[in-house]
C-alpha cells in the first residue's frame, strides 16, 4: 500500500514538473510571480515527500512485495535501521536527491522575495532541468517501487557495515550539501541569462553556498567517524575515490565562497565565479556516476549496472553542454577589470587561495580519475592511493597556510602590510615552538618541521586576532583558526600513533617494554540480528595504569557477513582503539591495538569549521 | 630586523641535517603501500583478510632475507600487476598522473601574474 502510493506520488510529481515549466515559461514576461508557480513547487517537494515516506513505510513495515526493500532489508533488523535502510542503497538514495533538489528549489521560492524575478524565474526553470532528469532517471531505471510476484517471505538484509547510526544519518546530511549545490548551478545559469552577476546576486548566493558546505563539511565529517571506528583499521582518510568524490564539490564550494566575497565588493572575477558556480554542481554530479555506475571499487558502490551509469554520464554531459551554451551565448563579460588589481591586496590574497584551492582540486580530480581513463585507454590497472596524494599536496600545504594566516590581514583594493616585525616574530616563535616539539619527539625531520611551523603560525597569528581584532571578522576567523587546528591534529596524530598487531589465544599475554596485553576471556550474546562475541583484554601499562578493552565480532544472520566493531576509549589526549578479528581454521585472534593521539581534536575541529559556516551564515556583512 | 633573519637562516640550517627519515618500520611503510587485492579499498596493513596477512607474512620474510623495499615493489608487481601498489610510480603509464596538477599550478600561477602584468600596460 505504502509502495504505491509512494509510486503514484512519484509519478504525480513528474507531471508537477511539466506544470511548473509550463506556467513559468507562460509567467516570464509578467512583472510579478505567479503564485500558481510557488503552490506547484510546494506540491511537487510535497509529493516527492510522500513518495519517499511511502518508501520509508515500506522499509518499516517490510513489505517485501517492494523490490527495494526486498533486496536490503529483513525482519530482524531493528526498526531505525529499517529506515536507514530506505535510503542505504541505490533507488532509495536517489529517491533522497530528487527530494533534496525540490526542498531546495522550494526554499529558494521562499527566500528570494528580494531577488529579480525573471532571475528567480529562470533558477526555478533551469532547476527544473535537472529535476525533471532525475526523475526520468528514477522512474526509468532504478524505481524504489518495483513490485514482486510472489511476495518474499523474507528479505535478503541490510548490509551490516550500513547498520550503524553515524552511517545511518550520513547520507542525508550529505545529500543536503551535495545536490544542495544544484541551486548553485540553476542560480548562476540564471544570472547569466539576465545578466545579473553582481553584487547583490554574489551576497543572495552566498548563503547558498553556505549551506551546501556546511552540510557537505558534516557528511564527510559523519562519514569519517564511520570509516574510523568500523572499518577496523583505525584511519580517518584513505583518499579512497569516494571520499575524493565528496572532497571534490567541498573544495569548489569554498573555493566559490571566497570568490563571492571579492565578487561582493567589486564587479570583478563574474566568468570566474560563474565557472566555479557550473564546475561545483558538475563535480557533484560526476561524483554520482562514478559512484552509481559501478566504476569505482568502493564500498559505496551498491548493487550497480551499466544502463544506469551511461544515463547519468549523458545527463551530465547535457547538463555541462547546457551550461557553456547559455555561458558562451548570454554572458557579457565586466568592462572594468583589470585596473583593478594590486598586488599586496585582499583580492590578491584571495586569488592566490583560489589558486591553491584549483590546484588540490586538480590533483583530487587527476588522481580520481587518472586511473579510470587508462584502463581503457590502455587496459592497464594502477592505482593511485595515499602516496601520491600525501606528495603532491603536503608540500603546497605550507605556503597555503601561510597564505592563509597573512591573507586575511590585508585591506581591499590596496594594502601595507601591518605589523610586519609582529608577523615576523609569531613566525620565528611557531619555528622555535616546532623545532623544540619535533626534536623532542624523536621525529626530526625536516618537511615535519616546516609543516608544524606553518600550522603553528596559522594557528598563533589567528588565536591572537580573536583577542585583537573585536570579533568584527569572527566566522573567517574561526575557519582559519579551526583549519590550523585540524592539520596541527592531523600531523600530531600522525607522527605519534603506535599500532601493535598479535595474535592471541584466549589466556595468551603479548608483553612488550611499555604495556602487557592480557586475553582475559570471551563471552556470546545474542541480539536482535547477529550473534556478538565480546572479547575482554586488561591492558597494563607500564605507569600500573590498566585499561580494559572490550572488542567485538558481530555474525550477522542475514545477510551471514562478520564485522568487527572496535572497542575505543576516547580521552582529551589520545584514543585507545582495539579490534580483534577471528582467523580461519585458527584458535587464536588477530588483535590490532593503537594508540591514537588527538583524535577526537580531528573531528572537533572539523565539527568547528562547519559551526564557522554557520556564524558566518547569520552574520549580516562581511567587514569592509 | 638583520637579526632576525640571520636567526631564522640559523635555524633552517640546524634543521636541514634532518632530511632524510629514518626508516624505523619498514614493513609497515611497504605493507600500508600495498593494496588488498580481496578488499574494498583497504591497504594491506590495515586489512585483516588472510590474503592481507599473507602478504604481510611475505614482506617480512622478504625484509629478512636481505630484500630491498624496491626489490620487493618490483616482485609484487611482477606478480600481481601494478594494481597492488597504492604509490604509482613514475613511468610512462603515469607522467600525465604527476604532471599534469603540476602544470595546472603553473597555469594558475600564469593567469594570476597575467592579470598584474596588464595592469602595468
């Protein structure tokens, strides 16, 4: 019942489209917005609602009668993961974009009563572009709604790594800021076409741009945690492609707000901005088919076929041939540019984050899909993992930070550097700070030392403006001070975690010269869907400090897969992390146990990079 | 002002002695650069399949056998193809690889300096 009302919705809220065209294309010569349009943009995010409610419902009440939910779901598994289901796979998340995209376009109706409104119009049109793709998409070839005959008895499960709460809410938020950036897309396309690129377009987008980057900062952010504590391995980033795929849209988006911010004060960088509006809503769609189409070996690559990729890539491939044509055709580039510039300047300071922003986004996107492209050009396989991102981006990360403890200093239009000798002085501090810490942590050499003392600097210099500067530039500020805070975690995480990798048997003791590790002994438990055996290690520390651990193995019932969930004891400092993990036809387990320093530093920082967005979001100027 | 910056030459030099890394585990460093051929995006370090453990078994007994970490690049690669290193090397299959965000950060550099060059004009 449930199915097809969410089936009907679905349909009902295609032809909603073709409504919404029509009395937008029949209201563009008028002077004020139909109400007619507004009521049929709420009705389509309406039905689109339903429809996704309708597949939530299914999930809940499994009803196997549902294909969808036939394939990921099961009657055992608890019922908030039920819903989590709904969206943990391909029909279901995409059932998530097409709601997104009519959320976002209703919201925009609402908050644009000051903008233009032949621009608003043409947003909404072009919106409806990519909407109305997407639902050809769904209905066509991935309906969550497809119907069985005769009803299953039983499902065939969820996967287990997907049960999990920080997995279970990471698709949604990330979805806001993923296709939130459509709205990006469809308002620049529209700016164009009425040649409305300009100040006050620059401050109306910018709250877009906000949001889209917050929540995309949260995605990732979720999904990080997840990786760090399920996949068992104790990392929080393994330039995985479909971690790059969802870093690629970030760095556009804030590549694209520090651009705005030029854009705000002077009619400078449009094609610039423009390009970067286009390429952040392109990269998000690029991220979906190399997801969706199964060319990635990832996790996320769920249940995948061919048809359903080669649609996404011609989509893509309309979408961007769409967006040059309206670019070459309607755009009139600014008269008044290049006088403009001075070197010692804000301008300049945010041209050169650009250029360092376009320049890590190219070695994501080249190392992503550099691979792909050879192995059909010349069906060889490689790979390209951490040690090529690690090379080509740690040494650009020093002048970056550099860049950005100093950039934000400088007036607009043209500038004298303030305070050189204090500048100087914070940087011969952060040198000496770095040298004493690296020398003393038996780490010594020499990239560490230069990339400490640059993190340093930008996290002394910003620290310092909190208490200098009256909070009047407060969330740039926050964001600048949180990302230093973020690589100095990053680095100190880096150099000091210990990992001990044993074997054990139960009463075994793995002893070395700083802790003993004791396999006290091992219990069952059985829960709703899988059987756990908990394992129980009293760890002795040297100092007569002892910690006991308690790692686990889930067997899940259905589908029969085992994960290991870690034990982690989280402190200020450092992380304990276990994870034990059976070995065929072996009486013993393979323990893994690390010590992580400044994890939780990480993801608090991340967290606080976010929260920056969000002051910046409510702040009602930029500083002059 | 003259001070400060010999001082800072001063430090950078005390520090460039430093170079070179030690390589204090270096089964770790080649493991955690290998791929798990069975696994979904997982270094052979970090996975605990069997053919992870098997192959972290392999590097060890290589290492003791007087291997360099070269030689036994090359004899994973020989056998598993160049899929199972996550490093990929600078040959001919990979020049656009290294180069090319390379040649975009000249590129952009070269439009950034365009814009100050005609401003002189």
């Amino acid at each position: 019942m449930a199915s097809l009302i969410g089936y009907y919705s679905l349909i009902i809220g295609f032809g909603i489209s073709f409504l919404i065209i029509f009395f937008s294309i029949k209201n563009l010569s008028k002077s004020k917005l139909d109400n007619k349009i507004i009521f049929s943009v709420f009705f389509q995010f309406f039905f689109v609602s339903l429809s996704f409610l309708g597949l939530v419902q299914s999930f809940i009440s499994s009803d196997f009668s549902n294909e969808t939910v036939f394939n990921h779901s099961h009657t055992t598994v608890p019922t908030f993961y039920k819903i989590s289901g709904a969206w943990g796979n391909h029909e279901g998340s995409l059932l998530l974009w097409l709601l997104v995209l009519t959320l976002f376009i209703f919201l925009f109706l609402l908050r644009s009563n000051d903008q233009p409104k032949k621009y608003r119009i043409l947003t909404l049109l072009f919106q409806q572009i990519i909407i109305v793709g997407f639902f050809v998409f769904l209905i066509k070839t991935s309906s969550p709604f497809n119907y069985i005959f005769p009803i299953p008895k039983e499902g065939l499960g969820l996967n287990p790594i997907l049960q999990d709460p920080a997995l279970a809410i990471h698709p949604p938020i990330l979805y806001l800021g993923y296709v939130g950036s459509s709205i990006i897309f469809s308002s620049a396309l529209a700016a164009i076409v009425t040649n409305y690129i300009s100040s006050s377009w620059a401050k109306h987008i910018k709250k877009w741009i906000l949001t889209s980057w917050i929540f995309l900062t949260l995605g990732i952010l979720l999904g990080s945690i997840w990786a760090y504590y399920e996949l068992g391995w104790g990392g929080f980033w393994f330039w995985d492609p479909v971690e790059n795929v969802s870093l690629m849209p970030w760095l556009a988006l804030i590549t694209l707000l520090h651009c705005t911010l030029v854009l705000e004060k002077k009619q400078i960088l449009t094609s610039w901005v423009v390009i970067l509006s286009i390429a952040t809503f392109t990269l998000s769609m690029c991220g979906t088919f190399l997801v969706r189409s199964g060319i990635l070996n990832s996790v996320h690559t769920f249940a995948n076929d061919p048809e359903r990729g080669l649609y996404i890539l011609i989509f893509l491939f309309i979408l961007v041939f769409l967006s040059i044509f309206i670019f070459l055709f309607f755009y009139k580039s600014e008269k008044t540019t290049i006088n403009s510039f001075f070197w010692l300047s804000k301008e300049t300071s945010i041209l050169v984050n650009n250029w360092f922003m376009m320049y890590f986004l190219s070695v994501v996107l080249i190392g992503t899909t550099y691979p792909i492209f050879l192995e059909v050009l010349s069906s060889e396989q490689i790979s390209v993992g951490p040690p090529f991102y690690n090379k080509l981006i740690i040494p650009f990360l020093v002048p970056f930070l550099l860049a950005m403890a100093i950039g934000p200093k400088l007036k607009w239009i043209k500038s004298e550097l303030e305070n050189k000798l204090n500048l100087i002085l914070f940087l011969i501090i952060s040198l000496l700070l770095s040298t004493f810490i690296i020398r003393n942590l038996d780490i010594s050499f020499l990239i560490n030392t230069i990339l400490v003392t640059s993190a340093f600097y930008l996290f002394l210099i910003t620290l310092k403006d909190f208490f200098s500067k009256k909070f009047n530039n407060l969330s740039q500020n926050f964001a600048h001070f949180s990302f230093s805070l973020l690589i100095l975690s990053i680095l100190f995480n880096n150099f000091l975690s210990t990992e001990i990798i044993t074997n054990l048997k139960i009463n075994e003791t793995y002893e070395n010269d700083s802790l003993k590790i004791n396999f006290k002994s091992i219990e069952q438990r059985d829960e709703q869907n899988f059987k756990a055996i908990i394992g129980k290690f009293v760890i002795e520390h040297n100092g007569g400090q002892t910690d006991i651990m308690q790692p686990e193995l889930r067997i899940y019932n259905q589908p029969n897969i085992i994960t290991s969930e870690a034990d982690i004891k989280t402190t200020l400092y450092k992380d304990k992390f276990m994870t034990m993990n059976s070995v065929q036809n072996q009486e013993y387990f393979n323990i893994r146990y690390q010590v992580k320093p400044f994890m939780i530093w990480i993801w608090l920082s991340t967290f606080l990079i976010s929260l920056s967005g969000l002051i910046g979001f409510f702040k009602k100027r930029y500083e002059n | 002002m003259r001070s400060l910056k010999f001082f800072i030459v001063i430090l950078i030099i005390f520090n460039f002695n430093l170079v070179h890394a030690k390589t204090k585990n270096l089964d770790e460093k080649i493991t955690k650069n290998l791929r798990c051929l069975i696994c979904q995006g997982q270094s052979v370090h970090d996975s605990d399949s069997e053919f992870a453990i098997s192959l972290k078994t392999l590097v060890k007994k290589k290492l003791n056998e007087g291997d360099s970490e070269e030689e036994i690049y090359n004899y994973l690669k020989d056998k598993y193809g160049e899929w199972i290193l996550y490093d990929p090397g600078f040959s001919k299959n990979t020049y656009f690889l290294w180069l090319l965000p390379l040649l975009m950060f000249l590129i952009g550099g070269a439009i950034i300096l365009k814009l100050f060059i005609y401003k002189k004009n």
